[in-house]
C-alpha cells in the first residue's frame, strides 16, 4: 500500500476510534403478550416464519406434515416462507421496517444483522419467554451461546445449536502432503510454511498458495475484521487499539508480502474471488490455504476434487460474538404469538423428530432410513427440498448421513466445550451514532486491505 493510502487509511481509522464507546447496548422492547394455547377462536395459531434459502418446490407439502405434528404437540402451525440468499437481507430489512406481522425469522451476524435490528427494536427481548416457555433450550445450549447473545444482559435471538467457536485451520493437498514427507504437524504459523512452499514451487512448478486466504486472527474486532479496531486476543484491561499496525499484525503482512514477491501466489491474487479457489480445489493446482474449521469438516471439503485435504491449527478455537451469532432465530416485534413461538423454537431444538423432518424431508421421497441413526438422501431432496441446515435448529438433533463419524457430535461438543472465550464477548456496540463514520472506513479498507495480503 502506497504510503498516502495508508495514512489516509489510518486517520479515518483514528477518527472512528476516536467515537467509539465500549457499550453493551440493547432496544429497550418490551416482551409482547401472546396466547399462550390456541388462538381466541380456540383453533391452534399460525406461526409466520421466514428463513434464508433458495425456495424449494415441497417446501409446503413437507410442512404439511410438521403440522400435524406441532399442533397436536403446541398447539400451532407454521406457514414457512424462504427467501433467496441474495435477496434475504433486503426483503426481511423491508418487512421489518413496515410492521409487517410475523413470528419468527432467521438473524445472524452477516445478513439481517441481528445486533443492529435488535438496537432497533425489530425483534423482541426473550429472556422472560426463555424462561417461561423456552427451558429445552436453557438446556441443550451450551452456556455460552446465550450469554454470548445477549446485548445489555437482554437475549434477542435463539443461537442454533452447532460449533460455537471460530478456528482458522491450514489446509493442504495431501497428495503433496505425502509425495515429499512433509510434518504439517509442525506448522503453527505463517512462517513455517516457507521452507513447504519453497519446495511445491521448485518440484511442481504450480503456485503453492494458489487463492486468498484468510490470516490467523490476532485481534478481537469491536465491529468486524474489516475495520481494525480491537484488542489483543490475551487482553485483561480490554483497552481499543489501532490493529492494523501493531507489530504482530505487521508481521503477518510482511510475510505475505515476501511470499508473493517469492513467486509462491499468483500475480494478480488479490482479485480473486472464492471462485478461483474452488477452481484450484477441482484441479489439483494447489498446496495451502486456509478456512475455518470444525470437526471433520476435511471429510466433507476433500468431497469432489482430486485430492483428499489434511489440516492443521492455525490458531486456538475462540468464541467470539460473531461466532455466537453466526446462525440464529429472532421472534419479531410484530409478533402476534410470541410464547406460541418461543414454544415452537423450544420444540424445534429439543424434538428429534420435529428437526429431522424439517430437515431432511419425508421419509421414502426425500430420503430413506438406514438405521435408528443414519438415514440416506434421495435425489428428491437435492431437487426439491435442499435447505440449508446451519440455519433451522439444533444440529445436534440431526441423524447422521452414511458418511458421516458415528462420533461427529460427540466430537462438536469436545470442540465447543475446548474453546477460549474473546476478550469482547457479550459486548455489544451500539453504532447508530457512528455509522457514516464506519461506512467511510468500510469503503477505504474494502479497497486497500486485500492488498496487504501481497
């Protein structure tokens, strides 16, 4: 980065830093009243729920049949509408914002931002509903999704039961892996790939690091990555930093950059896309990058390329906000029947036969049963019930695929119950005072950080 840029790029990080209040910032919403049985008429209520996902042709006979199961069980219905991926954030900000009534609609730290809704007042405060109608949850949930949801001690949103926290992992091609006897064991920072990639350029004549990866992470972000301001991952006095800086990150930046001007990424990697590095995987013409990790997610990457891929930690499993946050249900303001949803959201993440039918769809069409714990997708499901999974509830509820570990949950809840919590967690920052000031830093580093990766 030319040095005008880069200090053009740090006064504006300066200035934002300068409005920043560490606060733990929440809508004051007030929990709405429901029915807490069947509607006034006495039949059971209809819950309006909207999800994220590409629309899906049986959508609707599927929920038929997980109608007939939650009103006998709470005594509602659920009309389920999926919105597209690209038109999600949008269309719910639209729905949101006209008072439009709904019950229930999926939230998550990177599209209809659930910190920046429930400031707002979009969604209501659950800590009574959990209470009264929500103990399953309370439950099966590990502590930390929930404390780490909360905003001023107010719950706004249901976490989905999955891995809890963020860890960037080194990728490799085993094959090379192998071919040259190399210890990834070994491997515990950007440095110690050198002497690897070295050798993948000189025997293979291919670009070892051929994509964008992402850098183990140093910093908790007050914000996002995207805006470098945070404290050290072993702060105590949680005192906000300039990151972009500070010696350790510098340190990352110098190594990619001797990395690119040794040849081992190509020319123009700072325009890729995630598409060239799924183009990599297909042909085989890669040696490392990185992704975050959980287990046995090697399995599930290695599927459909050449080549089966191995890893290696790259950093420590740590619960951040935005990890907690990743995949979430909110009950909406407008709710007509908020303990009607809580009761379903409750049922929805402690009823195995509720989650594995909305998952997976109806047994003999969409899939059909190995075992007591094991069942098998059927074309149909690919075809016409294809939702994704992260999004609808406790995954650890779901039977396995016959590919998968007899212990893959077992393993997530070692790995959840491994992780560090992140200096900032349960802190949330109440930006609506500051975001012209974030947006005109956004659209600086936007431009300029992806060069500092060469």
């Amino acid at each position: 980065m030319k040095t005008g840029k880069k200090t053009f790029l740090l006064t504006l990080i300066m200035v934002l830093l300068s409005s920043i209040v560490l606060a733990a910032c929440g809508s004051s919403s007030d929990t709405a009243s429901g029915g807490a049985g069947a509607g006034k008429d006495g039949k059971p209520v209809e819950l309006i729920w909207y999800t994220i996902g590409t629309p899906q042709k049986d959508v609707d006979k599927v929920i038929e049949k997980v109608n007939a199961y939650t009103k006998e069980k709470i005594g509602a219905t659920i009309q389920m509408k999926l919105l597209d991926w690209g038109d999600y954030d949008q269309k719910m900000q639209v729905i949101s914002a006209s008072g439009e009534p709904f019950d229930i609609a999926f939230t998550s730290s990177w599209t209809f931002n659930y910190i920046n809704n429930a400031q707002k007042g979009a969604f209501l405060e659950l800590n009574d509903l959990l209470d009264q109608h929500g103990q399953g949850i309370k439950e099966v949930l590990h502590p930390s999704f929930l404390e780490g949801a909360k905003i001023n001690g107010k719950l706004y949103a249901i976490p989905v039961n999955k891995e809890l926290p963020a860890q960037r992992v080194f990728r490799f091609n085993q094959t090379l892996v192998d071919k040259y006897n190399f210890d990834i064991s070994k491997v515990k920072t950007l440095e110690d790939l050198e002497p690897m990639l070295k050798t993948v350029l000189e025997k293979e004549k291919i670009k070892p690091i051929n994509a964008k990866i992402g850098l183990p992470q140093l910093f908790d972000y007050i914000i996002n990555a995207d805006i470098p301001i945070g404290v050290p991952l072993d702060s105590t006095d949680l005192k906000l930093e300039i990151t972009l800086d500070k010696p350790e990150q510098m340190q990352q930046f110098e190594t990619m950059r001797q990395y690119f001007q040794a040849g081992y990424m190509p020319a123009d990697v700072a325009s890729y896309t995630d598409a060239n590095a799924s183009e990599a995987l297909k042909t085989g013409r890669w040696f490392v990058d990185t992704a975050h990790y959980q287990p046995y997610a090697e399995t599930s990457w290695s599927q459909g390329i050449p080549d089966k891929i191995v890893v290696s930690p790259a950093e420590e499993p740590i619960v951040y906000n935005w990890s907690v946050t990743g995949s979430m249900m909110a009950i909406s303001s407008s709710s007509k029947y908020p303990e009607k949803a809580m009761e379903f959201l409750n049922l929805l993440n402690t009823d195995k036969y509720l989650r594995n039918l909305i998952n997976y769809g109806l047994e003999g069409e969409h899939y059909k049963r190995i075992d007591d714990q094991t069942i098998e997708p059927l074309p149909a499901k690919k075809e016409r019930y294809d939702l994704p999974t992260f999004t609808l509830g406790n995954l650890f509820l779901l039977d396995k695929l016959p590919e998968d570990p007899k212990d893959k949950w077992e393993k997530f809840e070692e790995f959840n119950n491994s992780a560090k919590n992140a200096p900032l967690l349960g802190f949330a920052l109440d930006t609506s005072s500051i975001r012209s000031e974030i947006a005109a830093v956004q659209n600086v580093t936007d431009e300029f950080m992806k060069t500092l990766n060469t």
